[in-house]
C-alpha cells in the first residue's frame, strides 16, 4: 500500500482548506485537505522534534508564505510555515518535506504528491498569507 503504516499530517479545518481553495485554487480538483509531517509512521516517537506525542490532536496555526502552479497547469501548492503558540515561526523542520506545504488543486490528472517537485525548483513568496488552522493528527493505512 502507499502508506505502510500511515502518516501524520495537520490536516485543515474545513473553514480553513474553505479559504486556501478560494484565495489560491485555479485548477478544476481542489484538495487543500492536509500539510504533511510524517509519513510511513504510526509511532509518535517518529515526529519532528518541534512536536511531542501530547501534540497528537491539537490544533495549530500555519501561514501561507509561498505558492506556486505548475507551468502545464497539473498541479498548484502553497508554501506553509508553522506559528508556534510562542509566536515563533517554523519555515522548515516541522515535517520531513525540504519544503513543508499544502497541495491546494490538480488539474484532476496529475498525482498530488508531484507538488514535491514542483516547489523544489521554486515558488513566488506570498507576504502576509492567510493563516490556517489544521489539527495534528495520524491517518492510518487504508485496508488492503
């Protein structure tokens, strides 16, 4: 299966993948449904040390800082940094992607997960993007 043991992920509030699709989405397939932190784990020891296993379930902030469409139109991402409750910003480090984002819309053909190269050659800065709020929670493996 795709994911072996599942993964953990902030996954948007509905009002929130509700405002990155309107703000953001062109492409006839919007997700915008989660930002990835750690895959092909079920073990809360695996997260990302900014996050601890008490973490599981609760709601965090995270600002749009850059956004990007693929030149054929195949897919569309938006850049995200986490807020911590401190009022410290993560940019990186918060899930195991170079760059951590939300796959906001496919043109219904395109894999979501090709948003991984995309935003490795590049994205437009977005200055003073929305903030989102997305729950820290574990999806597990479909069932074979």
């Amino acid at each position: 299966s795709m994911h072996p043991a599942g993964y953990f992920a902030l996954v948007l509030t509905p009002a929130s993948a509700a405002r990155l699709v309107g703000a953001f989405a062109s492409l006839p397939s919007p997700i915008a449904h989660h930002c990835t932190v750690r895959y092909g784990t079920s073990d809360v020891a695996d997260l990302p040390e900014v996050f601890s296993a008490a973490d599981v379930g609760r709601v965090f902030q995270l600002q749009v800082t850059g956004f990007a469409t693929r030149a054929d139109g195949g897919v569309q991402a938006a850049v995200v940094a986490l807020l911590l409750p401190d009022g410290r910003r993560r940019s990186r480090g918060f899930t195991e992607n170079p760059v951590p984002h939300v796959t906001v819309a496919t043109d219904g053909v395109t894999e979501p997960f090709t948003a991984h190269a995309l935003l490795e050659v590049g994205f437009g800065a977005v200055v003073d993007g929305l903030v989102l709020s997305a729950t820290l929670v574990h999806t597990p493996a479909p069932r074979p």
